[in-house]
C-alpha cells in the first residue's frame, strides 16, 4: 500500500508543478504582451534582468527565513550555466528581431531534438519507438499551429543557431546541477539568479539599444506601467522557480514537449484577450494533434522501455537518500 501512497504522492506534486508553471508561464506573455504592446517597454532582456533581481531578493528572503539551506555550487559550473542562460536570453531576442516569426518558431520547436540529443550523447538516455514518434507528433502539431511565413537569412541563422543551442544546454545543465550537486530548486535558484540578474541588468540596456534604438532611461513612466512591470517581475518569480522544478522532477525533453501546452494556451489567450483572428481550422487541427501527441509522449514515455538510461554516469544518482529524485530521472 505504501508504494501506491507514495506513487500517488508523486503523482499530485507532478500535476502540481505542470500547472504552477503552465500559469506563470502563460500569465508572464500575457502581462509582458501587454505591457511591450499597449505601453511601448520593449526593453526585454532589462525586464529579464529585473525578472532574475526579483527571484534574487525571494531566495535572500527565504534564506534568511531558514526555508534555504546553504548549498555548495562550483564557480565554474556556476559560469558555465549563467553564459548558457545568458547566450539563450540575448539569442532568443536577436533570432526574433532577425528572423521571420515562422522560422523562428521553427527554431523553438528544433530544441527539442537538440535535447533530446544532449540526454542521448551525456546521460546515455534511450528512447522508445512510441516516445520517439510521439515527439514527432507534437513537434507536427506545433508547427501546424504556429509557423506560417518562413524565410532564412544568414545572420538571423546563426543567431537562432545559437539561441537553440543555447536554450538546450541552459535546460539540460538545470536538470544535470540538481542531480550532481543534490541541490533543490531554491538553492540552485538562488546560486544563478544573482549572477544572471547582475549581468544581464549591465548588458540589457545597451542590448535593448541596439535591437530597438530607444533607451532604457529615457522611457515615459508611468503608475500603471510601473504596475506592470512590477506584476512582471512577481510571475517571473514564479516562472523561474516553477521551470527549475520541472526540470528537475523529469527532463528537459518533457519540459519542452508538455511545455508546448503553453504555446497552444497563448494562443487562445491571444485570440480571447488581444482579438486576434488567427484561431482558424488549420490552427485548431494543429491544436488537436499537438495535444494527442503530449497524451501519446506522456504515456509512452512512462512506460517500461519507454525512455530510460542505459548507464548512470552520475553517481550521486544512486544514492538511496534521494531515491525521490532518481526515481523522475529513471523513468520520466
């Protein structure tokens, strides 16, 4: 009876996590959306600096509250994560300055090979022939849904190159440092958030200034802006923490293929809150799919054979203090 107990706990907290990251996460387009497009703070990559700043000051908070235990990371594990997330932040805002949003859905929807590959090449990770088609299904119905004018140029290539790979390497090292290092979603929270918002607040003002020519400081304030970018920063919060926790329970390949679920909210939430007219038959046909293929990943990935590791490179894994852990990394 304990075992089922224990596999229902797991069950809940699971369901849990998916949905305290689907709200944030949907929350934080819609209230950016409506702060960059009603009042004109296009100044992305300071609002994430500001989003890291807030996530800081939380884990200080509850540090110094004892609900953080002190926790070791080593600084060159520290400054290899922070220039992954950092390269992904910068890459993601050029590719969409650069590109066509329909390649750049295309690149978005490309991290979920390239980690796929990461598991396979670094955690010797092996997947089934329904996991392996399910991915495909979603990764169909996701295009089906959201890419529609698609043009190359070379710069816009490599900046999406890079931002894929970044992205990937970003995801896949939270999963990897929790594991090696024992560390909860608090600590590692509160190990890279400061490095994060320390650079990107020093970087992201002139970063904004190249890509839209306006600075930072010169932008009219206002309460209800100021408001909203605040409201910003507490999702943020939220959203980081709910992504590290998600991660950590499963996998960067589950986070991205379950976190297309996000996607398809936004757009009907865009077609709800912002009128658009973009919800026609092909987008619900790829809607559907999309979400038969997370259902067909979801069960395909958790059964036996489904997707599992062939060797434990990581011996921290193993041990039985943290079979809770181990037990989401086996068998996602």
């Amino acid at each position: 009876m304990a075992p089922a107990n224990k596999a229902d706990r797991k069950a809940v907290v699971d369901v849990a996590a998916w949905m305290f990251n689907v709200v944030t996460s949907v929350g934080i387009i819609i209230v950016n959306k409506a702060l960059m497009a009603t009042y004109g703070f296009s100044f992305a990559t300071t609002l994430t600096g500001l989003h890291f700043a807030t996530t800081t000051l939380m884990t200080a908070v509850l540090r110094w509250l004892g609900y953080i235990q002190s926790s070791h990371l080593p600084l060159p594990e520290l400054l290899k994560f922070v220039l992954f997330a950092n390269f992904s932040i910068v890459g993601m805002n050029v590719s969409l300055m650069w590109n066509s949003v329909g390649f750049y859905q295309i690149a978005k929807l490309s991290m979920i090979p390239v980690s796929c590959f990461l598991e396979v090449v670094m955690d010797k990770i092996r997947y089934s022939r329904d996991t392996k088609l399910s991915i495909a299904v979603v990764l169909l119905g996701v295009g089906v849904c959201t890419v529609t004018d698609v043009s190359v140029n070379t710069k816009g290539f490599i900046a999406a190159f890079i931002a894929v790979w970044s992205t990937s390497l970003q995801q896949y090292y939270v999963h990897h440092l929790q594991r090696r290092y024992n560390l909860s979603s608090f600590n590692l929270l509160g190990h890279t958030a400061p490095a994060q918002a320390g650079t990107l607040l020093v970087l992201g003002p002139f970063l904004d200034y190249w890509l839209t020519n306006k600075r930072v400081d010169s932008y009219s304030y206002n309460l209800v802006s100021v408001i909203f970018i605040i409201l910003s920063c507490t999702i943020a919060v939220g959203t980081n923490l709910s992504q590290f926790i998600c991660i950590g329970r499963f996998t960067a390949v589950s986070f991205q293929v379950l976190g297309h679920m996000k996607t398809i909210l936004v757009l009907i939430m865009g077609f709800f809150f912002f009128g658009k007219d973009g919800l026609n038959l092909h987008v619900v046909l790829g809607m559907i799919i999309a979400v038969a293929g997370m259902i067909w990943y979801g069960n395909a990935s958790s059964k036996p054979g489904g997707k599992e590791r062939r060797s434990l490179s990581l011996p921290t894994s193993r041990q039985p203090k943290h079979g809770s852990l181990s037990d989401s990394n086996e068998h996602d």
